[in-house]
C-alpha cells in the first residue's frame, strides 16, 4: 500500500470519483470533504450536505442501509424536462404543444409519484401504466382533465373496463393498442358501455437502438404493428365510424439510449407514419416518442451503454425539430408531443447510503521469520523476496508463483502441512505487494503486474444486498456511480471491490466507473472499525426501488424523504420516513405467519424443559428475544 500524499486534495477525489462529471448541477463535493446536494441548481442556490443527512438519520435512530431521496431534486427535474421541451417549442415557432407523461412502472412508490404529479401540475403532466395494479393506481390520483394517463401492455377485459370507466369520468385516458384483437375488444366493450374511447396506436419502426436494452425496437420487437396491421386498424375504425377516436401515434426503441441519431431517425421515421395517417383523414392529436432518454451514469457524455451522448436540450430540440421538418415535408398539422421519461425524471433523486463493516485483505499476516526448520519451499520463498529489486522484480514474480503453485499442488497430496501452506500464501501475497510498489510510475507495466492490483485488493463488507437494492447492476450489468459520502480531503490508499451480506456468491461488485472504461476495483480509504465509513450509490431512482425481491429474505430498505429548508441550521429536513421491512414481515410475505413461528419454537422449548435442557426462566427469556427480534430490521446492526 503506498503511502499517504500530503498534498492531496478535494479536487482529485472529484476527479477520481468523476463527480463532476455524473453529479452534473447536482452533486458535488463541500469543504469538509462531504457530498453535497444541490436540489435546485441556479446562482446562489443551497447546497445539502449528505454527510450530516446522515448523521440527521442515525440520531433519530433509522437503520441502515438507508435510502435518501431529495424530493426537490425530483421536482426540479420535472420542471426541468417540461421547460426544455417547451423551450425548443417556442423557439422554433412548433404549433403543437407537450404533453409529457410519467411511466409510474419506473418508480410506482405513491410518494415519488406525488411528488412528480405536483411538480408537473402547471405543466399538466400526466401519466403512463403498463398493467392492471398501475391502471388502478393511477386512475384514482389522476386528476388532472387536461393532462394524459396512456394505457400501453396488453390488455385484458376488466384492464381495458377501468381504462374506459376513466372515459367516463371525461379523462384523457388513451389506450395504445399492441394488437388488432384488442383494437376489437376495445371497441366492443366501449359500445357496451355506452363510451366513446381515446385510441393509440404503438407502431413497430425498423429504427433499433444499441445497448442494453436494444431489441426493444426494430421489427423483432414485442409490442407494436406492423404496418399492414396499421392498416387493418384503421379500416376497423373507419368501419366502427370511429375514426375521431384515433387519438396517438406511438413508439418505442429502448431503454437509454446512448446515441442522439437513434432519436433522430426514430422520431422522423414515426412522424412520416403520423403524417400518412393525417392524409388518410385520420386527426391525430398526439405523437408519443416514447422513453429511451438516457442518464449519463459515467458523465462522459459519449455512446457508451453507461451514458449519453446528448443533453437533454439537445434531446428536446431534435425531437422539436425532426416532428416539425417532416410534418413540414409532408404539409400536415404539428401534433402535440408527448413523451414517457422515466429513468431521467427520477434517476438523480435517490441515493443509497450503506455502511462498511469490515475489510477482507490478502496481505493482513506477516511473512513470519523463517527457520532452518521450515519446509524448503517456505525457504526459497524466503530467498526470494531477500534478493528482490527492482532490476529482477519481474523474475521474481515467475519464481514465486512457481512456488506457489508446487505448494498447491503438494497439499492436494497430503505432502504439505498447514503451517507450511499458510507461510507460502502470505509470503506470496507481501511478495506480490512489494512487487507492485516497486513498479509504480514505470512507463511500462506487463500484464501480469498489471492483473495484482485486482489480485491484491481488498474486500469491503457493505451492510446491504446487491439483490435487493442494485438489482440491474446484478441482472444486466447496469454501472452506477459509488463513491465515499465522506473523507474527501484524504487519499484513498485501499483498492478495493464490494460484497453484500448475501450468502449468494454473485452479492458483490466488481466492476466500477472510471470515465469511458471500467475499471475493477474502487479507491477507498482506511476502514476505522470505531469509526462509520459510508459509501454512497447514486443515481439511483430509476426501477432500482422497486425492481427488487426478497433475495435472502432481507426486503426494502429504510427511506429518508428530505427537503430543503432554509430556517434549519442544516439547511434541511427530513419530513417522511419509511421504514424498511422488519423479519417479521419478509417471513409473512412467504407464507411463515411471525406468530405460528412462536407457538411452535414455544412447544420446542417447552420440550427442552421438560427434559431438563433448560431452566424454566431461560427457555422463556430465549422464546421472549425470538418474537422481539421479529421486529427488527432484516439488516445487521452495525
């Protein structure tokens, strides 16, 4: 491990961490070497310091690992989105208007999606389901008559009945069929129910998108029609004499997109679809562009799968633009715009927080003094690393491993004891770490040197379960950003990789952002075991929240809302707190009633007394800490 630089600075933990890159307007380092969050960018604006959140939270006795969202960020990237749409319409004199909806499948907790109904009601905001649980939800918050609440998914009778009974409460309720058999369902039940509906269609573009989730477009994609079923469609309406009810145009390629010319030949591709319709004698109102606007997790702004390549400005001005130039081409009336943003809305709002409670180190023994005694391989280690320099750092690095790997292979043979095994491995290991120091600043490292700082690095134990509260990094490898809450003004020495408590080999996190590459392992500081050392994973508002399962039945963790206020010392409050899954609720939501669980340990014990196993007092004193642990957090109490 090298030593500390006198001379390091908050600067360089910015620059190690990219913070200034991924944190945006919104997260930055203080002078005391904590994070800082800036809900409402702008001169002069307050800053939020997560550190003393933190602190705020543990004082009033809240469990980690803990969940922090800021409720004005959110609210400010609602406005956000909404102003530079409206923006990019003004200036370029569009005769539509926006009409944004937010899909609640990207976060469907009531609280986030208060906040962003309230956030967006001068805008009208509304919003998107995909299933019968979301529809009901958002049918009964949904207020707003001028705003929209879009219908996309397939769609049985009573999804489609709850869709219609938003009709008749005059909503703008907008159904976008994925398949002619439910254009047909739809048309029958609103006949029977005496309705006129709001008919979308999603139409299925040849334009794809890359990354992750890229098979989302182009033509092997699951929703959306063909054009020949485009076609059927509106012949159907027709037919019905419903052709006004034709409402929206709509499509989808992806999930984050990472390349800004993606959405350009989307949105024009789909616009000429619109336009043809218009000829066709059908009104649409509305062209729905669907999500896909990416988050810059890595802050490079480049097509990597973790970023952007476009603001959204720019995003907002080429949709803006490439609806009006071909509208303008074909000489039919601009539509209204409509977009379903989710992972851009409420991304940045959210910031797990979670504590180290321990460090797992390759080179924690000392090579201990050798004997004439020890096994001759413990010997020529030893020579080894007496003779080691700088001219034949390399050489000795093949020796060793040589060593090492006859070691291995004697004790599968029962040729070589534990002393001897245990000698070798941390003799390698120091060997490995002085090898390593000794190559520092070389303009040329090999690649078997380069591969020890993975090697060697440390294992931090985070209370907290990738499953659970990181579930894309674990199911599609999804980066995001991590970094210390606090200790900023120190140099992190320790390279390092991140396991859960789970017990599953897979709760860990190896892979990390370093710009535009991905690195292994994460610089962090010294673990103090009398001190916290807290780690925070940012950006993390979007399907993270609510994608998680019951993983090791650990459950959701604990939330802290905060808001700004500028009449508390701190600059903030916490107003909400949600507390996470206590034992006794996991076991309940898989059918283990806390209670039964008792009465049968009860009758166990009792046995146990009646065998004289255990005193009386001490059976019910051990029963008596079995049901008080029921409430408690799932998570370890640090």
């Amino acid at each position: 491990m090298q030593k500390a630089s006198d001379s390091w600075s908050i600067e360089q933990s910015k620059d190690l961490y990219s913070i200034n890159h991924w944190g945006g307007d919104y997260f930055g380092v203080n002078p005391q070497g904590n994070i800082s969050v800036t809900p409402t960018p702008g001169e002069g604006a307050a800053s939020i310091d997560l550190f003393e959140v933190v602190e705020e939270a543990r004082n009033r006795g809240l469990p980690f690992p803990l969940l922090v969202r800021f409720q004005d960020l959110l609210r400010n990237q609602v406005k956000r989105i909404n102003e530079c749409f409206n923006t990019a319409i003004r200036d370029s004199a569009y005769q539509g208007q926006y009409r944004g909806v937010f899909p609640i499948k990207v976060n469907q907790l009531r609280e986030v999606v208060e906040e962003i109904k309230e956030a967006g009601r001068e805008y009208h905001y509304g919003l998107e389901v995909g299933s019968k649980p979301e529809l009901f939800a958002a049918l009964a918050i949904h207020e707003d008559q001028e705003s929209l609440l879009i219908c996309n998914g397939y769609k049985d009778s009573e999804f489609i009945r709850i869709a219609l009974t938003g009709r008749k409460l005059n909503k703008k309720v907008i159904m976008v069929v994925e398949k002619i058999e439910e254009l047909r369902r739809i048309l029958d039940l609103a006949e029977q129910m005496g309705v006129e509906p709001y008919i979308g269609i999603r139409v299925r573009l040849q334009t794809k998108s890359s990354g992750k989730w890229a098979l989302s477009g182009g033509e092997e994609a699951k929703f959306g029609l063909s054009t020949a079923d485009l076609l059927e469609a509106a012949e159907l309406l027709k037919e019905r004499k419903l052709s006004h009810c034709f409402q929206l145009i709509h499509f989808h390629v992806g999930s984050q997109i990472p390349d800004i010319l993606t959405v350009k030949k989307a949105v024009r591709e789909a616009t000429r679809y619109y336009a043809k319709l218009r000829k066709l004698g059908f009104d649409i109102g509305y062209l729905d562009v669907g999500g896909g606007l990416g988050v810059d997790y890595n802050g490079t702004r480049s097509g990597s799968e973790s970023s952007t390549n476009y603001t959204l400005a720019e995003y907002t001005r080429d949709v803006v633009h490439n609806i009006a130039d071909v509208c303008s081409e074909e000489s039919v009336p601009h539509p209204n715009i409509v977009s379903e943003s989710g992972r851009a809305v409420v991304a940045h709002h959210s910031v797990l927080v979670v504590e180290v409670f321990g460090t797992i180190e390759k080179t924690k023994h000392h090579f201990q003094d050798v004997q004439e005694t020890d096994h001759k391989l413990v010997r020529e280690l030893h020579e080894v690393m007496k003779k080691l320099n700088k001219r034949n750092r390399r050489e000795s690095l093949h020796q060793a491993q040589q060593i090492k790997d006859e070691a291995n292979s004697r004790f599968e043979l029962g040729l070589l004891d534990l002393d001897a095994k245990a000698k070798i491995e941390s003799g390698f290991w120091k060997l490995c770490e002085t090898i390593q120091d000794l190559f520092h600043g070389s303009k040329s490292i090999p690649k078997e040197v380069q591969e020890l700082s993975t090697q060697l690095s440390e294992q931090y134990l985070c209370n907290f379960s990738v499953f659970q509260s990181l579930i894309d990094h674990w199911a599609v490898g999804q980066l995001f950003p991590i970094a210390p809450i606090h200790r900023l003004h120190e140099e992190p020495l320790h390279q390092a990789t991140l396991v859960d408590i789970t017990c599953d080999s897979d709760g860990k996190i190896d892979e990390f952002i370093q710009d535009e590459n991905i690195r292994s392992t994460l610089p962090l500081h010294d673990y103090k075991p009398s001190q916290p050392y807290l780690l925070g994973f940012f950006l993390m508002g979007a399907y993270q929240d609510v994608m998680g399962d019951l993983h090791n039945l650990f459950g959701p963790v604990t939330e802290a809302h905060v808001f700004m206020d500028e009449d508390e010392n701190s600059g903030f409050y916490i107003e909400d707190v949600i507390p996470g899954y206590t034992i006794g609720q996991v076991l309940g939501d898989v059918q283990y009633e806390p209670s039964q669980l008792a009465r049968l340990l009860k009758a166990q014990i009792d046995a146990a007394i009646k065998k004289d196993l255990l005193k009386p007092n001490e059976g019910m004193r051990l029963l008596e800490d079995y049901e008080k642990g029921m409430s408690k957090s799932t998570y370890l109490s640090l």
